[in-house]
C-alpha cells in the first residue's frame, strides 16, 4: 500500500531505486528455518518514497532479536519494526540529527543467527548492540562513505531471533537535494529567473 506523493522529497530515478545488500552471507534461511518469518521493507522504500531514517533501535537477547527504523513520511515518523519470539533483554537506540545518516555497519554472526550489529553515522556516533552470547565467528562490515550512500532499510528473517539480515542502501538525501536545487536552478535561469535562491525552494 503506499503512502501518497511525499512533494518535499526527490524521487529516485529508476536507476537509483535502493540495492539490497547481503550482511550475513549466508544461504537461504528457508532450507534452515523453514517456519522462519521473512520481512522486507522495499515496499515501503519504494511507494513511500522515503530516504531518510530518524531513528533505529536494536533488540537484544541470547542474540539480535530484531530491529525497528522510523522514517520520515511526508514529514511524520513511520514506524517499521521486525522483531523474534525470543525475550528481549536491552535495546539500544540512536535518534539521528536532520541530515545524520548512517554510512558505516559492522555484524558478526554464525548458523545460529546474528550475534551483534554496529552502525556509525557520519558524524562519527556510534549504536553497538550484542546478545548475551557474545559476537559471532563470521564478521561483515559495510563502508558507504565512499560511494555517497546510507542504509534506509532492511530485510530478511526471523523465528527466536535474526538468523539472515541484509540491507537497502541508497544515494543520500543532501545528494538528491543537493542535484534537485541545481535543476531547478537551470530551469528558473532558463526561464531567465536569476535571481532564484534554492534556499527559498519549498
């Protein structure tokens, strides 16, 4: 279901659409934990045109239990949330600043499922979480500094806990911003507007 036209966000080109990337490199969890349940928030990515999470928070327990981002929707928190049947002993959870995004995400985990997450923004602050177990044998991080993108989403599976976890990533949103308000600025200079200042852009 999506959720309207979100007029003061760009909107991706077809090309730009979010890429999944795999965090855990691990087979399909099907064959594993066929009653696993699956989550995927690429719907949401894509009709809600959203770029930009405010919030994410990790469950912790024995292992990651789950994970919940909010993202801004037409100016409103949205709430997505996929979390285990297993107890969830701590969360941890970091509000990002207008513009914070984050570039940087470090897991470990094993067969048994995801034992730790780290995200880093690019301001430097930093969300750890591990499970009572301790970190996992098998490490994968995730540089976007780069490549001028951020992670806006996630998906995988769950049954206790998380076993399989990948991520959206797409352009950040100060670089569509940045790209809408020099496009508009060659229209107004074109239109023989010159005095047109992107800051006013509503």
């Amino acid at each position: 279901m999506g959720c309207g036209n979100v007029k003061q966000f760009p909107v991706y080109q077809k090309d730009e659409y979010p890429e999944c990337v795999n965090l855990t490199f691990k087979v399909d969890d099907r064959k594993i934990n066929p009653d696993a349940k699956y989550f995927d928030d690429n719907e949401t990515l894509i009709h809600c045109k959203v770029f930009q999470i405010s919030s994410v928070a990790v469950h912790m327990g024995e292992y990651i239990v789950g994970i919940a981002i909010t993202l801004k929707v037409n100016g409103k928190d949205k709430a997505l949330q996929h979390i285990g049947s297993g107890a969830v002993i701590d969360t941890e959870k970091l509000y990002m600043e207008p513009f914070e995004h984050i570039e940087h995400m470090k897991c470990t985990y094993s067969q048994d499922g995801l034992h730790s997450l780290e995200f880093k923004t690019n301001t430097e602050r930093t969300l750890q979480s591990i499970g009572n177990v301790g970190e996992g044998e098998e490490v994968r991080e995730l540089d976007l500094k780069e490549q001028d993108k951020a992670l806006i989403g996630f998906r995988g599976c769950f049954k206790e806990h998380i076993y399989d976890i990948f991520a959206y990533i797409a352009v950040r949103l100060d670089i569509l911003n940045d790209a809408a308000d020099d496009d508009d600025l060659a229209l107004m200079e074109a239109e023989g507007e010159e005095d047109f200042d992107p800051a006013e852009r509503v």
